[in-house]
C-alpha cells in the first residue's frame, strides 16, 4: 500500500511498482484515514508512507500499523523529500522499519522496496569490513559472502585507513562500501573512520557508502554518526534481512550515481 496525499505521487510510484514487481497489487490511498479503512479490510506486505498527510502526521498512522495485530510486523517505509531533517534528529520513531528520500528518485524506490519483498539471492561488490569481534564478524561475514560480495576483513580502524591508503595511492578507492562497528579495538572507533573518509579522503556518500553498525540505542549518538557523514546505520545484533536489504541498497545507488558522473 502506497499512503500519500499526492495523487500524482501515488500513480508514479505505482506505475514504478508494478514495473519492477508486476505480479505485485498496488493499492493506494490518500491520507489516513482511507490507509486504516483499507488496512481494516485485509492484510498487506508492504506500506510506503509519506511524513505528512493531509489529516495526519505519518508517524501517527505508522503507530496504528503496529497497533493493529494484522499488520503488527509489515514493513513500514517512510518517504519524503524531508526525511534527512527528520532522521538526523532521530524522530522517525520505533514505528518505522526503514526510510527513504525521495530525491533519490522513483526507481530507485522501486528496486529499495524490491530489496524487501524479493531480494536479489546474490549481489556483485567489495565490502571493506571492520569489526574486532571474531564471532560477530564470521557470522557476519558468512552472510555477506553468501550474497555473492568480496569481504575484506580487518579489526581495527587503523588497519582500514592502510587499505584505503594503499588503494588512493593506486588511484582507487579500494572498495564498493564500508561495513563497521563504532566500539573497536586501537584508539580510532567507527564514527572515527567515517569522519576520515569523508572530509580527508574526501569519498561522498555516493562514492563511498558507509554502513555503521552500533548497539547504542542512544537518539543524539545516532544522530551524530548520521551528521557525519554516514549513509545509514544497523543496529545490533544484526538481523540477516534488514543489513542486506541496506547494504545491496546502498551499493546499488552508489553505482547509479557513479554511472551517471560518469555518463555527465
């Protein structure tokens, strides 16, 4: 179900929808209250809802999703051209699984929500992985690999900065994105890494993606790392489906715009 007061909104992402998933039905409505009338009428697989609706803030409607036994444990993705504003605060709420900006463009939610519904059962793409962990990182790694992506482990985030160094060098950027924990061995965390990446090695989000994982629950901390510089976060522990639908998401919006600079 696509919830947006736009109709024009709905007819584009619905059109887009049933191109990249054509046995899928695509449902929409208007404003919140038509959303909990058709959710009162039967169950559904996804719902993408816009932040704000002519009747109601999309936050109230993603609550009465979860309140409803039907649909306790759908896939709620917020979208919005003011999402950043938002999850920089860290106010989207427990209530959303996900979001999404809708300046990336229409296809690209098509292929983000195709991540959930049918992922993709193998993926192309170095992953530069920094976790000091040896259990977390060979369950994570095992996952990783069985999606078809080239793992390069390290366990600390001075190592990280030796690979990058060794690939600038080389004029490459020695990676498709970075997967790392903020709690790591040495005296560099994540969040410092990701502040090396993006202002001296000067890589963007589309350039290098950054993925942090974190175990801090904490609102501002999240919403510093997101500041900084990092495209999304994981929270631990990690959940098998949510980390791959970010990450194959991420690689595939970084390669589109790489494609794209390179076709400008």
């Amino acid at each position: 179900m696509v919830v947006d007061g736009s109709k024009v909104v709905r007819q584009l992402i619905a059109r887009v929808l049933k191109s990249e998933l054509p046995d899928s039905d695509v449902v929409g409505a208007g404003s919140g209250a038509e959303a909990k009338e058709l959710m009162d009428g039967g169950a559904f697989d996804f719902i993408t809802i816009a932040l704000r609706l002519p009747d109601m803030d999309g936050l109230e409607l993603a609550r009465h999703v979860r309140e409803s036994a039907a649909q306790a444990y759908v896939p709620i993705v917020v979208v919005s051209g003011d999402v950043d504003g938002r999850l920089h605060s860290r106010t989207l709420g427990e209530h959303v699984t996900d979001y999404f900006d809708k300046s990336l463009g229409f296809q690209a939610l098509a292929e983000f929500i195709r991540g959930y519904v049918k992922p993709a059962d193998s993926a192309q793409g170095e992953v530069l992985y920094v976790e000091d962990s040896r259990v977390v990182a060979l369950a994570t790694r095992r996952i990783l690999e069985k999606h078809g992506l080239t793992v390069h482990h390290v366990v600390s985030v001075e190592d990280a900065l030796v690979l990058l160094d060794k690939a600038k060098d080389a004029s490459r950027v020695g990676a498709d994105i970075v997967l790392t924990d903020v709690s790591l061995k040495g005296e560099l965390t994540g969040g410092d890494l990701l502040e090396r990446i993006r202002r001296e090695y000067g890589y963007g989000k589309g350039r290098l993606p950054v993925l942090v994982m974190t175990g801090d629950e904490n609102p501002a901390n999240q919403a510093a790392l997101l500041r900084a510089g990092a495209n999304d976060l994981v929270e631990k522990p990690i959940e098998e489906k949510l980390l791959m639908t970010k990450l194959l998401f991420q690689l595939r919006v970084s390669q589109h715009l790489r494609e794209r600079g390179e076709a400008a």
